[in-house]
C-alpha cells in the first residue's frame, strides 16, 4: 500500500526532471553502504588509486569492508537521508546487496564493490534517466541494486536511456605502465563512463576523458543526449583524472567551485561565457586518514540543495567559510567515512528531480565548443592524450 501511494505522488508529481546542480531538489536517491565489497586491486583498480593503498586492498579485496568503516559510514548516509527528508525533500534507496557474491559472465568472474555512490552509474538529464556503463568489472551487476527504482520511475513515464553494457573483456584494459599505453587505463574497445564524469548547466553537459571514461563512451553519450542538449569535453592537470564532481562544481547559474591543484585547460571558454570561477580551499581531511579510493578534494563534492544550501562535511571548515562568504547557508554533516569508501556528498547522491522555474533562463551562460576536446570526438579520434 505504501508503494501504491508513493507511486501515486510521483506520477501526479512528475517522475523526473533535473537539468542542473542547484536548482531545488525535491528528490533524490542516497546511496547504501551495505554490502560494500572490499575491490580486489585489478589494472583499472590500480590505475585510479594511490600506490601506498595497495597493499591494504591486496589484504582485503574480495571481502567486506570492515565492520569499522562499513558501519560508521552506513550511519553517515542515513543520516544524510533523514536530514534531507527532515528539508521536504522525498528520498529514495538502492536495494542492499551481497556485493562480495562471486560472479561470472562469459568474460570474466568476481565480486562486485557496493551501491553507495548512485552518482557513478546515473544521472538524469531533462525528463531522461541515464543509466551508465560503468568501466570497472567490480560495477557490472551494480545497476541490480537500482532496477526496482528505475523500473517504477519508467513505469510512471519517466524516459529511460541504458547505455550498452561492456563486455568488459581483456582487451578493454591495459597494464600500468604497458609500453604505448599512455595516461589512461581504458582502451577505446568498447565504449564505457561513469555518470559522475557529467556536470550538468542546464542544457549544457561537460565530461573529461577519464581513468573510467574513453572516447568511444563519450561519443555514445554525444550521439544518444536527449535533443536540445550539448556535450563539451574539458581537459584538466590532472595526471589521473576519474569523476569530475571533485575537480568543479557549479554552485549556482554563473558561479562555480574548482580544484585549484586541477587547473582547467578551457578556464578561459568558461569564463567568456559568464561564469566566476572560485577556488576551493586546501581540503581539512587528517593526512593518515584511511581514503582507498578517492582523494581529499572530496572537500569540494558538495550537494546544493537550492541556490542559497549547500550539504557540506562538518569538519571542512575553510570551505564552509568560503561557501559562507558566496552567499550560502551551509548545512554541515560528518561524512567521513563515506569519504573512506569513496565519495562525497555529491557522488553518494543522484538529484532525480529538481524544480525548474521555466524563467529561469540560463542562456547567457550558454558555452561556445570547447577546441580540441571537442573536435576529437566529433571526428572519432581514438587518441588517448588529454588535450594539452
């Protein structure tokens, strides 16, 4: 009965609708920590992580993360789910999984990684749910975790767009170091993205090349974009570029947050298009603090709630005050331990809908091609250089 009325209010609600960072949420989904499996330091693992972690991943891949980290980090998301509720906003979950289930397909077996971060593999844009094919192996059966939601949010009428699932075979995946490899781990065999390489301004959607992301997936995500949306790649100083949510982050129309150790190579397109581009601060997070999958500029991954909130981790002070002197009101929660696993607030969430005032025309800040990056995938380019 419960699922009848809530099926009820999202279709006299609208399913979905979200074409930005900032405008007000009204829905969303928050991630769950349980289940969380422990990745097993494959290539493409290897290539997104720090070497001083392997080891701790070569002593635990394959089995659940431990009780010390899962359960503090599970306490985090409730937390951030009941305080989004607590705000009017409607919150939805991932179905909990045995992620540390062994596997197989044709191609290959092993244990999965967990559903903590809806962000990597959805995304919505307009009236359209993207679904992503994800490039590690340890994500192949994650979308499982999400079909009950997305399978009723398509049933109430919402537009569902699945990117081809890959293979995932060998020939998707180099060595570190293989002679000829280049930067990046993914080859151009098949085409693959995470969701999180997508930052969204209204109609206008930026991506990089990426450890996750290969040109094939972004020309995929070219070809298939609902009509009236533009893809632009940017290209960053960045020596291992995976989601953009921790490199810039669009706080409101004309405004955005950006890594100041990740110089953008279009900063100048950005800002002839009418954005101010702010600096985040350096992050607070303790140097032997245990962060296996991510970096500390997960300070800057941040969930704007309206153009006025902002969800911020508690202990970031210099970015709450920051935040503050933009203009924010800052809602401050622990989120630590969900750093542990990965992600920030941004990664741990996916805005199914946000209200859209049709004034708001964000036109004016509408962005020109962005050079090189662009033109290599319209031409089909399969180089793997990041634009200089």
């Amino acid at each position: 009965m419960a699922e009848k009325m809530m099926e009820e209010s999202d279709n006299r609600r609208g399913v979905v609708g979200s074409f930005d960072e900032w405008s007000p949420l009204e829905e969303v989904i928050v991630g769950t920590a349980l289940g969380a499996c422990v990745p097993e330091p494959d290539p493409w693992v290897r290539a997104c992580v720090s070497s001083r972690n392997v080891p701790w991943l070569e002593r635990f891949g394959g089995t659940p993360f431990p009780r010390d980290i899962l359960e503090p980090a599970q306490h985090e998301l409730d937390g951030l789910a009941e305080t989004l509720r607590a705000l009017g906003i409607a919150v939805r979950r991932p179905e909990p999984l045995d992620h540390c289930q062994l596997r197989s397909t044709p191609h290959f077996e092993g244990r999965g990684l967990y559903a903590a971060m809806p962000r990597d593999i959805l995304s919505v844009l307009g009236g359209t749910l993207l679904e992503a094919p994800m490039a590690w192996r340890q994500r192949h059966f994650e979308h499982e975790a999400y079909r009950p939601l997305v399978e009723r949010y398509a049933a109430a009428g919402a537009t569902r767009l699945r990117a081809p699932q890959p293979l995932r075979r060998d020939d998707l995946y180099r060595s570190p170091g293989e002679e000829g490899s280049g930067p990046f781990v993914t080859t151009e065999r098949e085409p693959c993205f995470d969701a999180a390489e997508i930052i969204r301004c209204g109609r206008d959607l930026f991506t990089q090349r990426s450890q996750v992301t290969n040109l094939a997936g972004i020309r995929w995500l070219r070809d298939h974009l609902p009509a009236g949306f533009r893809l632009h790649r940017l290209s960053f100083d960045d020596p291992n570029p995976m989601h953009m949510d921790s490199t810039l982050m669009p706080l409101r129309p004309g405004l955005m947050l950006v890594n100041p150790s990740r110089p953008c190579h279009q900063r100048d397109l950005l800002e002839q298009a009418g954005w101010r581009l702010v600096e985040a601060p350096p992050p607070a997070l303790p140097t032997d603090w245990p962060l296996f999958l991510s970096s500390p500029w997960l300070s800057m991954n941040l969930l704007v709630i309206d153009p006025r909130r902002v969800v911020v981790e508690r202990e970031e002070r210099a970015t709450i005050r920051q935040l503050r002197a933009l203009g924010f009101e800052t809602i401050e929660l622990p989120f630590r331990h969900v750093y542990t696993l990965g992600g920030g607030f941004h990664c741990a969430t996916c805005d199914v809908r946000r209200r859209r005032d049709p004034a708001d025309d964000i036109a004016r800040y509408r962005f020109p091609g962005c050079g090189e990056a662009d033109d290599a995938v319209r031409a089909g380019r399969s180089a793997d250089r990041p634009s200089a």
